[in-house]
C-alpha cells in the first residue's frame, strides 16, 4: 500500500515548518509510532534542534558540500514515518534521483509514509508571483501536483515580521503570506470536492466562489466580462463564460463576438459553449454542475421575454438557481 | 487619547485546532522579550499542555456576575484598564458577556482596551464571522448566534491562521484531547465530520488571505482610486434581509465599495412590521453600512430614485416569495436598466 503524504506549508523561512514538522515526529515517537528523520536541513536551530533531538535520525550522505538522503539506508530501515525537512533539493548530478521530491515519491511507494516540509517559494506553477512579488525565481523547484495529490497540508503561519526590517520586505512577505494561504485553500477545496464525490454527498457551499457570465451576441458581452474578471479577482475566485448559442449571426458580428470571447480565454476565464433552445434551460444544470455561486446575465434576457412569456426568462433563472446571486447587467 | 492598541486574531476554524496554545506561545514570546503582558481572559478548557503555558503569565481575575440566580464569570475589562498592560491576551473573541455587563460582546471589551493603547491578542472561529453566517449555516447545519462584525476582525494589524488538518483534529478528538469522552462522542457525530471540517477551513485560509490582501490593497488604493462601486441593499420586514445584508455587504468589502442600506416605508402600512425592520436597520448599522429610511407609496419607484441620486452601481434584493415581491423585483430590474441589480441566494442547509 502506497504511504500517505503529508506537507507542512511556509511562505518563507523562519515560519516555523521545520519545527512544526519534526514536533509532529516527535509526538508520534511519544505515542509509540516508529518515526526517523531522512532529511534535515542544515540551519536546523532553535526548538527545531530541540525536537530533532529526540527523534532517530538516518544519516545523510555528502558528496562535496552538496548532502542527499540515503534512500536505500531508510528503506531497508523500513520505519512507519519519515520526515524530510525542505523538499525542493536537488541531489547531485549522476544522483539515481535528480530531485529530492522524487525521492519522496519512492519512499511512498514502498509503503512508506512521508511528512514533510516546503515553502511557497519552491512550487514550480507558482514561480511567475513569487518572481513578480521577490523579484526573483528559484532554481530547485517541486511540482504543484506533489500537494495537490498529498493526503494532507498544512499551512504554517506566522506573522511577516520575523526577519522584515523595513516595510517593504514586509509587504513582500504579506503578499508571498497571501499566495500561500490561497494555495492551501485550492488545495482543500479540491479534497473537498473529492471526498464530497466519493460519499456521494451533493452539496455546493460557495467556499471558492465561482461567476459564470452568460452571454449572448445581445449583451454587453465586453462589460460583463470586465466585471466577471475584477469580481473573480476581488474574491480570488474562478471565472467561466458561458456563450449560449441560439441562432446564426452575420459573419463579421460573430467574429466579433468570437474576438471577445478569445480574450476571455486569454484573461483566464474558463469559456463554455452551450446550445439549447432556451437560455434558461441551458444555464440552469450548467451552473449547478459547476458549483456558481454567482450568474451574471443582461438586461436583455428581461427585456427580450418580458412581453413575450407569461412568465419572464429571468423569473425562471431566479426561481431555479436558487442557491446562486443573480446579477443582472445594463444593456 | 493614547495610541490605539495593536490587534492580532489567531484564526480557526474549530475548537481544538490549537488557537489558544498558539496566542499564548506568541505572549510568552513577547513576554521574554520583556514585555508587560497580562492575561485578561483564558479559556482552559482543561487541556494540560495549554494550561501549561500559562506559567508566568499574569492573570487579571475575572469578575463574577450575578444574573436569575446564576453565576457568570466574565474578563474584568475594568480592572485591565485600571492595571494598563503594555498587552492583553484575550481568548474567544465572539463570546457573549453575561446580562448585566457593561458591554454585551467581548469584542466591545477588546475594542475598549485598542482605544485605551493596549495591544491585544485574541482568537476566533470562522464560523462567528458575521458575512459568513449562512455559509458556515450551509455547512454545518449549525446557525451560529455569536457573531463578530466584519470590521472588527478587518482593524486586525494581522490575521493568523492556525491550521490543522481536519484529519489530525478528528484523532485529537478521538483521544480525548478537546473535549472530555461523552462531549467528543457527540461532536463527532454532529459538526465535526471531515467534510464541514474541511468545508470551515478553506473558508478560514481564504479569509486570512483576503485580510492581508486588503492591507496591501487599502495602501494601493490610496495612490490609485479603483473604480467605485457603490452597493445599495433594499431592507425589508421579511427574515430573509438579514442574509440579505450580510451578503451584501461581504461584496461591498470585496470590492471596497461604499455600502448603503434603504427601507422604503409605505404610508400605508405604517404600523405594519417596524420591530423586524428596525431590527434589520440596526443589524446594517452594526455592520457600519450607512442606512436610511424612506417614506414612498412606490417602493420600486423610490429605491431607484434614490439609488440615481446617490450614484449606485449595484442594487442589492432578497430572493422574492410568492406574488408581490417577484413583481417588485421585475419593476426594480425594468427601472433601474442603467445599474446592475442582484438577487441574492438563498444560503443554507439543503432540504429535502
């Protein structure tokens, strides 16, 4: 049986990951589970050094002054748990394992369960803002589907102050803070929806919000998707934009239309394309499929039925997306 | 006035994730560092390892209220205030004081000492965050009654997450460290399952980020103003404008929008409902949204003149019921073609 994974998150160092993740060791070992140590940094101080030091420590091998875990030595050890301190190393060149985290990745499939520690800094998908927020970008980095796919993270935090001197590195820190706490929170959210699935619970509780743009050629398709994405933005949430297809249009307004749709798709929106008769009846099991938590549609979807339909297109998609705002546009 | 206090909240989102082992760790520290800390209120939930940290600390005695025959032991604010601690530690910031206490809410008291220039450390849940209420509702099953305003946790210099998996929350549980046996055997049947666990803490690191994303915001905002968004709420009688306003206002944070509440009052129906609009009006205000009262025989008609006059972007209303209120919503959408208009969800438990 595969070993479980779990990750202690940090957005800096001198959070407190390392000792958090060797306190947990060290706890397990009190409670009776057999735990070593695989990898340890070499700054290890303080508490940290402390909790090291009641924990069995599997020597680390040196090759120059680069160090890397002795795989085989804590395999054949076989212990329940083991703690690898700083994930994103890269081992020497000629190495069995170019990257620490593959490392990691064996230990779990011989059966070993694995806790370990990692900062913000170090995930490859994440290199763009940490660069845009530091300034700079890191050479060892682990892949974003390593705590994705890990049984457990957990973030550590602490205040931005440890370290920061003047403000501006404090501001830096706040915003690597806020990366990192965002990326826990997908990375929950997406175990929650998993274990939601596997129990066959249905239920959307608008922990991430989600705002899908219904347009059609008579909206103010550009509006509306401007707002989607500040309003996505703003609750650092996901943006789709559905295009309900009713009938053909002129050649040179469906390339228009196609252009901002493009666009949309190059702002980071998501973009759908359904087609149905009614508008309603196509938005409806779309959005609930998708978990919105907010549908934006235009004043024409009022207008356009209003006289026509006992009752309104907009009367239905609010009756029936109940559990949604509806936000209706200007034309 | 002195300078006010600085603020600092360890953020949960369950009993038992180690809040308070956390504030008490930070006030130790700050403590050996030489500063004059008092403990002004401590829930020990007789959890040895918390308990233990308390060594050293100075405890400000609680006072005892008297109220129907039963004692209640609440912080002695007073006393704090009369003792002037460079820093006061403070644990469960949603508590509701005892009848009879010079403040109803904890987070009065706490408000109290930031005024009087003593720092503060404090904890709190997610789920008695008031914007959130009918999310946590609609997770838990529980309709949480102790809620701290917005704005309050919003003045916090920072929000600390303190993080557990829920998984190694539910084995704490089990072994009877948070609660003692026939408590936890309960809990574990009710609000702590892994989902609403999971559930209440994405909804805990997304709101500890978006309080320190507002902090970088709010200096960036100052050189450049953002696009201003002006949200009003149209208050009625009806129970669903409680959601209504939280909802509402939760997006005017979001987006830092200006925040306006209106209750248009009929004359015809003077007397009609004004204890469950008044008491939605002051709900509004407790959330520091600017609210008004207007006398008009068209409520569609007046909310969206006033709504012109006052350069609204965004008009906010309740879910309709039956008959008149779907009207209204048609005539406030038709009038007010140049806004954008929300309908609100119906947040909650899923029935049936």
């Amino acid at each position: 049986m595969r070993g479980r994974l779990k990750i202690f998150l940090g957005y800096g160092s001198g959070v407190g990951k390392s000792y958090r993740m060797l306190d947990e060791g060290r706890r397990r070992r009190e409670r009776g589970e057999d735990v070593v140590v695989g990898a340890v940094q070499p700054q290890t101080q303080g508490a940290a050094l402390d909790a090291l030091s009641h924990l069995e420590v599997i020597p680390m091998l040196r090759q120059g002054d680069v160090t890397r875990m002795d795989v085989d030595a804590i395999v054949s050890r076989n212990p329940g748990f083991c703690l690898v301190d700083g994930m994103a190393y890269d081992n020497p060149p000629g190495s069995r394992w170019a990257h620490r985290w593959e490392e990691i990745e064996y230990l779990l499939e011989r059966g070993i369960a694995v806790i370990a520690s990692v900062n913000l800094q170090f995930i490859e998908e994440r290199q763009d803002e940490v660069e845009r927020i530091t300034g700079r970008r890191s050479a060892q980095t682990i892949p974003a589907r390593l705590l994705l796919e890990a049984d457990e993270i957990e973030v550590v935090d602490a205040p931005p102050t440890p370290g920061a001197t003047n403000p501006a590195q404090r501001e830096r820190l706040s915003a690597l803070r806020e990366v990192a706490l965002l990326l826990a929170a997908d990375v929950v959210d997406r175990q929650l929806e998993t274990y939601l699935r596997v129990h066959g619970i249905e239920a959307r509780w608008g922990t991430q919000e989600r705002i899908l743009v219904c347009v059609t050629p008579y909206t103010d398709t550009e509006a509306m998707i401007q707002s989607g994405r500040r309003n996505a933005d703003r609750f650092r949430g996901e943006l789709i934009v559905a295009h309900v297809y009713q009938r053909p249009l002129p050649a040179d307004s469906q390339a228009q239309f196609e252009a901002i749709l493009r666009r949309a798709s190059e702002a980071g929106a998501e973009v759908a394309r359904l087609q149905a008769d009614d508008f309603v009846d196509a938005i409806l099991p779309f959005a609930h499929s998708r978990g919105v938590t907010q549908i934006f549609v235009g004043h024409s979807i009022h207008l356009r039925w209003w006289q026509r339909a006992r009752r309104s297109s907009l009367e239905r998609l609010i009756n029936g997306a109940s559990d949604m705002d509806v936000r209706v546009f200007p034309h | 006035m002195p300078k006010r206090g600085k603020f600092m909240i360890f953020l949960g989102y369950a009993a038992g994730v180690g809040k308070t082992y956390a504030m008490l760790e930070a006030a130790q520290r700050l403590r050996l560092q030489g500063n004059d800390v008092v403990v002004g209120y401590f829930e020990p939930h007789d959890r040895p390892g918390t308990t233990a940290l308390m060594e050293g600390l100075t405890l400000v005695p609680r006072v005892v209220r008297e109220y129907r025959g039963r004692r209640f032991e609440e912080m002695d604010t007073e006393a704090i205030l009369a003792r002037r601690p460079a820093l006061c530690v403070v644990d469960e910031l949603a508590h509701t004081n005892a009848p009879g206490s010079p403040r109803a809410k904890r987070w009065q008291d706490v408000e109290q000492l930031l005024d009087q220039g003593i720092d503060v450390l404090t904890t709190l849940n997610i789920q008695h965050l008031e914007s959130l209420n009918d999310q946590v509702w609609a997770i838990s099953h529980v309709r949480v009654r102790e809620t701290v305003p917005d704005w309050v946790v919003s003045q916090a210099s920072e929000v600390l997450m303190v993080d557990l998996t829920p998984r190694a929350l539910l084995h704490r549980l089990e072994r009877g460290v948070v609660y003692p046996p026939e408590k936890a055997a309960r809990a574990l049947e009710h609000f702590f399952r892994e989902s609403t666990l999971g559930g209440l803490r994405e909804l805990a690191l997304r709101q500890a980020a978006h309080v320190t994303e507002s902090r970088q915001e709010l200096v960036a905002a100052v050189k450049s103003p953002a696009a201003n968004d002006r949200i009003l709420i149209h208050i009625s009688a009806d129970p669903s404008a409680a959601m209504l306003i939280r909802r509402g206002k939760r997006v005017a944070d979001h987006l830092h929008a200006q925040c306006f509440a209106v209750y248009i009052s009929a004359p015809s129906d003077q007397f009609a409902s004004t204890a469950a609009v008044e008491k939605h009006l002051a709900f509004a205000r407790n959330l520091q949204i600017d609210t008004r009262t207007i006398a008009g025989d068209d409520a569609a008609a007046t909310l969206v003149e006033f709504a012109r006059q006052h350069r609204i972007t965004q008009i906010f209303l309740a879910r309709p019921g039956r008959g008149g209120a779907a009207k209204l919503v048609n005539r406030i959408v038709r009038l007010a073609h140049d806004m954008q208009v929300t309908i609100v969800a119906q947040r909650g438990p899923r029935t049936g």
